[in-house]
C-alpha cells in the first residue's frame, strides 16, 4: 500500500501533510505519534473513510478494529462473525471463537463478555473478513496487561497465518516494539521517524523495554 502526496486538511488544521509512504506487503507497521498527530486520519485514509488531497494506491479492501469492539449488541457472538462473511459455508464462525478462546460463547451476546472477550471478538472477526489490509486504531489501550500480552500474541498469531499488512495505531511505544516489523512516527500531521524494528520476531513480552532509543527519543521530544 503507497501513500502519494495525501494531505488532508480540516479548516487551518493539516491533520495530513503531504504523506509518501509505502508500506510493504505483509508486515506490520506501527505508527505512533502524540494525540492529535494525525495517526486515526491516516487510518481513516487507508480505509476510504475520509475524502483527501493525493492517493492511497493498493490497500485493497480493508478490515479494522477499533479501541472497542464495535459488535451488534442484539447479535449472538456467532452471529457478529457470520455478519462480516459474504458467504458462510457454516463453522467458521465456531472455529474463529474456538480460536480466541471463547469455544461455547457462541450462543452468548456481546454485553455477557468481559472488554477483554470483546476485543478478541472483535479481532478474530477482523481478520476472518476477506481482506488485504488490517488497520487497527489502538486496539489494546483500554485492555490491562494481562489481555494486552495474550492479545498481542494472538495477533502475531493470526498474522503468521495470513501474511497481510497490517497498519496498527497506538501511542504505546513497548506495544509498537511488540507487535511490529517498522514504527512510523507522526508529528502535526507529518513523518518524523521511520525505522525497522530491529527485536527479532517472536518478541520477548517480558524483556520487551524496547532498544529503540531513537524511537523512545523522538516520542519524548
Ligand atoms: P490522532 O489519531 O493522532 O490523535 P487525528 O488523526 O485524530 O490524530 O487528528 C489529527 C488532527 O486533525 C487533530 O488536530 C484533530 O483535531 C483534527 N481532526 C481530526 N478529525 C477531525 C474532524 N472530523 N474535524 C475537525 N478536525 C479533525
């Protein structure tokens, strides 16, 4: 997926400016940056939520989740998966709850599961969409540590068995150094650092006081 000259105004304010970025196929990127850095509107960009200057070239169709669940209240967790598939053959959706845990939920509703069980709802719908790109607005930041490291291992998970992009927002830079192959940090709407993440994959949740001093510096700035 290419970002080619987006900008993207609201008022006086450039929430984008002039963004050329390419993300490579099949890794995951993080992007940071202080509230207000124009992360969810480049995500929004991604996604064709949003009218912009400039083009996003090949994200393809695009499957988000967001810093809650977002499920059907009325539905049954089953139902909430089977939603999002154009056509169920059957069982697809008792697999995927099978493989996030929730293995007899199936008949359950959203408001009978703890924040945690929702967002692995939430995840194991977003990645059972058919799509090519994963954008993921700080899916972790309202969940305590011990959800964040199981979900962050779930997504890893995932990820090895579908290979897509994933471009995943947080203002968390140990989340980042976790769960990403390269960390994009904006300012005012405008790319101040990208780099690899260089911690070998599979990553270390508890040594994970990330080495990126220079990432560490610039979010501090
Ligand atoms: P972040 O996700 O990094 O917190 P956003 O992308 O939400 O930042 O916002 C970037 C800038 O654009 C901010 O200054 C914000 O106030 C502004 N902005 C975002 N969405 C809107 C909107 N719908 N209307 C007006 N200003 C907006």
């Amino acid at each position: 997926m290419k970002f080619i000259s987006v900008t993207k105004k609201y008022g006086e304010t450039a929430a984008l400016e002039n963004i050329d970025l390419e993300f490579e196929s099949g890794k995951i990127t993080a992007v940071l940056g202080e509230s207000g850095a124009g992360k969810s509107t480049l995500l929004n960009a991604a996604a064709g939520l949003i009218p912009f200057e400039g083009r996003v070239e090949g994200a393809g169709r695009t499957s988000c989740v967001f810093q809650t669940a977002k499920l059907l209240p009325n539905l049954t967790l089953a139902d909430n998966i089977r939603f999002v598939l154009p056509k169920s053959a059957g069982g697809e959706a008792e697999a995927a709850l099978a493989r996030v845990g929730l293995k007899g939920r199936e008949k359950s509703y959203p408001h009978e599961l703890s924040g945690g069980e929702r967002q692995r709802v939430a995840i194991a719908r977003a990645f059972l969409y058919p799509h090519d790109t994963l954008l993921m607005d700080e899916p972790f930041s309202s969940l305590d540590l011990a959800l964040k490291k199981s979900l962050i291992e779930l997504v890893w998970e995932l990820w090895r068995e579908t290979g897509n992009t994933v471009l995943f927002v947080t203002h968390d830079v140990h989340e980042a150094a976790l769960l990403s192959h390269r960390a994009v940090v904006l300012k005012k709407g405008r790319v101040v650092y990208d780099a690899p993440v260089s911690e070998p994959v599979p990553r270390d949740f508890f040594r994970a006081q990330p080495a990126e001093e220079k990432l560490i510096k610039v979010l501090t700035d």
